[in-house]
C-alpha cells in the first residue's frame, strides 16, 4: 500500500502537527477517514473581485470580494467587551472601512500598502462602504480558490477554514479508498458516481452538478447502511412468541384507578394508540410499534399507560429518553402519576451520571422478581446489565436512537416489546419503508383546550421589544426560552456564545431596573450543571432560559409560554417546529418569536410557512416545495432520523431505490463490504 490507510490518525498529514490534530479531536476528526467524512457546511463560489465602489450592486445582501489596498497599519481598539481590530483600505475609486472582533491576530496579517482581496458583506454606515468580520485573501490566494464552490467547514476556535481544506485536499490525495461495492451495473442502472468521485466531490465539487452528484452517491448510501443493518437485523429474527401477554386489563382495579383518575381526558388519538397497545399486549408474538404524534400531542401519557399494563403484571417496563435531562423529567412525571393514581410500584432512575452505591443498586433491583418501573438514557444499556421480566422498552423522540441501539436494547431482556414515540411527521408510506414491519399508530389532534401559539418573525432591530414582551410574561407568572444563533464565526464557540449572550440579557434587565433570574444552558456543561439548571427552570425559579438547542426535544414545561429563536433563519423548518413545541403546552396563551437574522426575502418565505402554520406535517411539505432538486446549501438538517446528508422527504425516491437494493443485495454480499462499513464506521453513521 503506498497511500495512507483510512483509520490512521489524522496526525499522519502532512501539515497536520499536534496542535491542529488537537484542535481536529475537539471537533471529533481523529483519522484519515473522519475528516474525508466530515463533509463541509455549505459552499462559497468566489467571484471576479470588484475594484470600485460603483460597481457593487445596489441593495445586495449577500457577500462580494472588494480589491483593495491597506492603507496604514491596523489599529487595535480594546474596549470592555471585547477588542477590535480596524484597517483602512482603499478601493479604485473609494475608502473601505474593516473591521473584525475579538482577532487580534489580523494585524499581523494586514501590511501597509499591500493588496488584498476582502470577501464578506457591504454595510453603509458612514460615508464609506464597511466591511465586518471580512475574510481576507492574498492576490495569489484568492486566485486559486476563484473557480469551484469552496467548502466550508465547522470550525473550532484557532482552526481556520484555510488549515481544514487543506487538511481535506491532502488526506483526499493520499487515502486508500476502500473498493465500491456497488456494481457498475447498478451504478449505471441508479445513475451514482463512485464512492471516491462522491467524497472528492462533496468536499471539492467542479460545478454545482458535480455537488448534487456526490451528494446523490452518499445519500444513498447513507440510506444503504441504514437498510442493512435494518434488515440483516431482520433476517436473523423471526418473530418471537409473545411472552408477555396482558389480558382484561379493563377489569383490573389498579388499571382502573389509572382511567379513572386521569388529569385530563385522553384525546381521540390517544385513547387509539391505547387500545392499539391492548391489542399487541394481547397478540400472539412480542410487538414492535411506533407512535408517531406531533410535539405535545401527549406522548408521554400513552408511554405510562402502556409500561402500567406490564407493571400491573408483576413484570418490569422501561423508557429510554435520548437525553438526561428528558430522562430526569420523565422520572419526576413518573413519580406524580404514581402517587395520583395510587399505585403501589417503584420508578427508578438511570442515567449517566447515576454513580457508585446508587447504580448498584438500581442494577440489583433490574435482577430481581417483580414490578419496577424503569426510566433512564443510553446509560441503561451500555453495560448490558441483566433484566428479569423486562416486557416493554419504548424509546421516546426515536430518531435519536437508531435501530442498533433498539436491538441492543431489546437483546438484554427476553424479547419484550418495543414501542419507539416519534414526532417526526412523516407520510405513511415512508414510515413503513423506514420502520420496517413495525406497526404505527398516529395521534393526529392536540388536547382540545390549548390555544393556539401565537407566531411573530421580528428583526434584530425589535430585539428590545421581545426582551420587554417577556418580561412582561414573567410578571404574569410565565417562563421564556430563548434559543441562541448557531455560531458561525471561527472564533467563538457557540457555549461562550450562549454565555455571553445570558450575561448581555442579565445586564439589560438590571439596567432597566427588572429583577428576572435568567438561567443559562448548553452543551458543554456538566450534565449535573444542566440537571440542576432544567430543574430550576421546571420549579419556575429560572424565568429565563438561554439556551442552545438542547432543549430542542421533548422538554415539557407547561409554564413557559414563549419561546424566542434568535438567527431563525439559519434552521431547518422541521427543527423551528421542534422547538416551538416546547411552548403552547399548558393552558396559557403561548408565544414563538422568530428573530430573522438575514436581510434576505427567501428567508422570510421560509419562515412565514412556521408563522403561518402550527402542523408539522404540512409544515414538513411545504419546506419540501420550497427547496428544489439539490436546492440543500446552506440548508442546515433537522437532525431527524440522525441523517447526515439524507433527508427523509426529499429523498425520498432514493431511500426506496436504497431499500430494494440492499434487499436484494443482502442475499449475497461481497467480500469488501465489510471492509467499506469500517471505512464509515468512525462517523456518525454508526449510530444507525
Ligand atoms: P409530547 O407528545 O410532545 O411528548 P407530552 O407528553 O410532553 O407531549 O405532553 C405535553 C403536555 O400536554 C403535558 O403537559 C401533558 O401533561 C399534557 N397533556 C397530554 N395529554 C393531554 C390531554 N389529553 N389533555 C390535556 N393535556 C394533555
Ligand atoms: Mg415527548
């Protein structure tokens, strides 16, 4: 072999010493193979650099290359809150104004009288064009990066988009690509390019052709890994024998108790996916369904319900939540059904952070005869603790799980059932191809008595008025989220970015003489941090939360009646929706505060369709309208279903090409597949 073999680390580069490698392991890029696979962001096409002032177009709110000369040695102006970097430059036939935040590093960049090329967007706030955070290319530079799209990448603080495609350009010139393992014939029949044409071309694509192309190739086989591991997964397990049968469940007292004394009335929907589950319980094999049911259509009632009927017969039933904090909430939920329908069961809890005495016990109390009731996160499976009894594992927001972990997870008990909840509004022929043979019941309607969320898009410049329309909401009692911007800037990370902006609200509120606690969360923390801040913020002592979009699935807190989504426009529709989801659940009227970041009138198309519409589904399929064939830059996904680059809708003609293809295919499979699965196995993917 004389390339570099894929799953050596990514240090063996050249160019790449210990610092950048550190920088790539904070993104996740350890080997040759991640970083092949760590497809850009979106694209840049670079233009003819303009030259005058006159010639930049009227109005443009995209970014334009300006020629220009420095002019004097940049100045660096400290102030509280962060320092600035200015340059002065002249154009043909005007001043430039430039200026960056917080990168000192530019006055090293920028020398008196030299040449440069400044990429970014035109402000007009003084009598000279301006330019903020501009990138900034040498004559030469610009050059060779002038024809193409150029990739760009997720960043980390100190690693420059430069560094990263020109880590990319060597690992593609030296890698081994392990052998396609799709026939030409098949490639010719699917009309797919090969899997290295496929990873050259979404990192360095000709033309945007070329980028659809490559994006098609790994879309499918995205698709394609799914369906295999779906399907061999299938093969191997004929349906098993229903060990764990409830009948008359309505006679029973306990059961009883539960309808009786329910907080509120199951909706239609409901009240159908319950008596679904009765079915199954009573069938003759283990049953494996998903309850599919928008956000707040009360998922959660339907999961206690059917855990109850296995409870109530001595056996144990557990629910997977993808998150602690969703875990820790289910659990506190579980407790107040127990003690309001007065069963006699324990709940107990297991997450990662459940240490020592505590999880030993919890795994003793698994083993042993009788009822439990089981709430937890992966935690739950990772060490493949013993179960006695276990009937049922549901898996809540089931796209965060893959269909490896539902096995896993049901391998540890004895064939129980599976239930999984989704709120992924997706048409029912796709469900059944992407859920194989489980059944699917859908909760189509909401609780009756909830109003309606009301929806506003608002500029940067009405920011003032949202932070006063919450406050106002938290004198009348009420809790807000805000979900912060994605980060784009290379320099930030998008904890300090929450951090900051918390600080910012905090101040702003002080200054105004308002006494509100806003809480603070994302990511990075420690996930005892995060536990406390959700339970602070679930106990009404946090009004405010900032947030990134961790909150995203599943948190129920009634209280809260608005949320507010800063840079709106740079989501996924499915993912705005997601989010506004975590309003609008208690009686009170709740508020979705769209803030528009862009100046662009394509965005507010897309964002008028969540303002207009509180549906999933139909807000699912317009976003579809809206986006034509390979119209994806700058897209970001909705993380649904755990897809790379796939999306469900609108590739969907592909999922079911990958889906007979792998069924015939599995019936004889080439050596080098193996070989090909190990190659992608470090990404993401392995989630499948
Ligand atoms: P999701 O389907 O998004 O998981 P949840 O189960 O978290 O929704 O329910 C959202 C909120 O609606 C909860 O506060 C829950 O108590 C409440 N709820 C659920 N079902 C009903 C119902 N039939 N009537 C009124 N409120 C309900
Ligand atoms: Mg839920």
């Amino acid at each position: 072999m004389n390339g570099l073999y894929y799953s050596e680390s990514i240090g063996s580069i050249k160019g790449v010493g210990e610092k950048t490698e550190k920088l790539f392991n904070k993104l996740g890029v350890y080997t040759i193979s991640d970083i092949l696979l760590s497809f850009p962001r979106t694209y840049i096409s670079y233009d003819e650099p303009l030259e005058r002032e006159e010639d930049i177009p009227d109005g443009s709110d995209g970014p334009v290359a300006l020629k220009a000369v420095a002019v004097g040695k940049p100045i660096l102006k400290r102030t509280k809150r962060m320092d600035i970097t200015i340059v002065k430059a002249a154009l043909k036939d005007s001043p430039l104004d430039l200026l960056w935040f917080r990168s000192p590093y530019i006055r090293s960049k920028i020398n008196d009288g030299e040449t440069y090329i400044f990429y970014g967007k035109v402000v007009y706030e003084s009598t000279c064009p301006k330019m903020e955070q501009p990138l900034i290319f040498t004559e030469q530079e610009y050059n060779e990066i002038k024809t193409g799209l150029q990739p760009v990448y997720h960043l980390t603080k100190s690693l420059t988009n430069n560094a990263y495609r020109k880590a990319v350009k060597q690992a593609l010139s030296l890698a081994e690509f392990p052998s396609d393992y799709i026939s030409v014939q098949k490639k010719a029949k699917r009309d797919l390019i090969s899997i290295k044409d496929a990873i050259n071309g979404i990192h360095f694509p000709s033309d945007t052709e070329n980028l659809i192309q490559a994006r098609k190739r790994l879309v499918y086989d995205e698709f394609f890994r799914f369906f295999f591991y779906m399907y061999t997964d299938k093969e191997q397990k004929a349906p098993a024998e229903n060990r764990f049968p409830v009948t008359d469940i309505d006679n029973d007292s306990l059961y009883k108790g539960i309808i009786e004394n329910l907080p509120f009335e199951l909706t239609k929907g409901q009240a159908d996916a319950v008596d679904d589950i009765k079915k199954d319980f009573a069938g003759s094999v283990s049953s494996e369904r998903m309850i599919q049911g928008d956000v707040g259509s009360g998922k959660t009632m339907i999961a206690f319900i059917a855990m109850a009927m296995q409870v109530i017969n001595g056996r144990k039933a557990c629910i997977m939540a993808p998150t602690e904090v969703l875990a820790r909430q289910h659990y506190e939920t579980f407790k107040e059904y127990i003690e309001l329908f007065k069963l006699p069961f324990n709940v107990v809890c297991l997450t990662g952070s459940t240490k020592g005495k505590e999880r030993k016990e919890i795994y003793a109390s698994f083993k042993e005869d009788g009822p439990l009731f089981i709430v937890g996160t992966q935690a739950l499976i990772q060490e493949k603790p013993e179960f006695k009894d276990l009937s049922l594992v549901i898996t809540d927001e089931q796209h965060r799980f893959g269909v490896k972990q539902r096995r896993d997870m049901s391998l540890k008990g004895e064939e129980p059932h599976i239930m999984v909840m989704s709120a992924t509004p997706i048409p029912r022929s796709l469900a059944m191809i992407l859920y194989g043979d489980m059944s699917i019941s859908v909760i189509k309607d909401v609780p009756a008595r909830r109003k309606p969320i009301k929806n506003a898009v608002m500029k940067a410049s009405e920011r003032e008025k949202a932070f006063m329309f919450m406050a106002k909401q938290v004198s009348e009692g009420h809790q807000c989220y805000i979900i912060c911007p994605l980060v784009e800037a290379s320099d930030k990370t998008e904890a300090e970015n929450v951090t900051e902006y918390a600080k910012d609200l905090r101040s702003y509120y002080q200054n105004n003489r308002m006494d509100i606690n806003v809480g603070l969360l994302h990511g990075k923390m420690k996930n005892e941090e995060k536990n406390t801040v959700m339970s602070e913020f679930a106990a009404g002592e946090i009004k405010i939360l900032v947030s990134t979009t961790v909150v995203e699935v599943g948190v129920n807190v009634p209280n809260a009646t608005v949320m507010m989504i800063e840079n709106a426009e740079k989501f996924g529709l499915a993912q705005l929706h997601q989010l506004r989801g975590r309003v609008g659940r208690g009686d009170a009227q709740s508020y979705c505060i769209f803030m528009d970041g862009s100046d662009g009138k394509d965005t507010s198309k897309r964002l008028d369709i969540v303002k207009n519409s509180n549906d999933g589904f139909y807000i699912a399929s317009e976003d579809l309208k809206l986006r034509g064939p390979g119209d994806f830059l700058g897209i970001r996904q909705s993380g649904d279903m755990n897809f790379s680059l796939a999306d469900i809708y609108q590739d969907s003609d592909i999922m079911r090409q990958a889906s007979d293809d792998v069924k015939e295919y599995i019936k004889n499979i080439p050596a080098g597949y193996a070989e090909y699965l190990k190659f992608f196995s470090s990404t993401t993917y392995t989630n499948l």
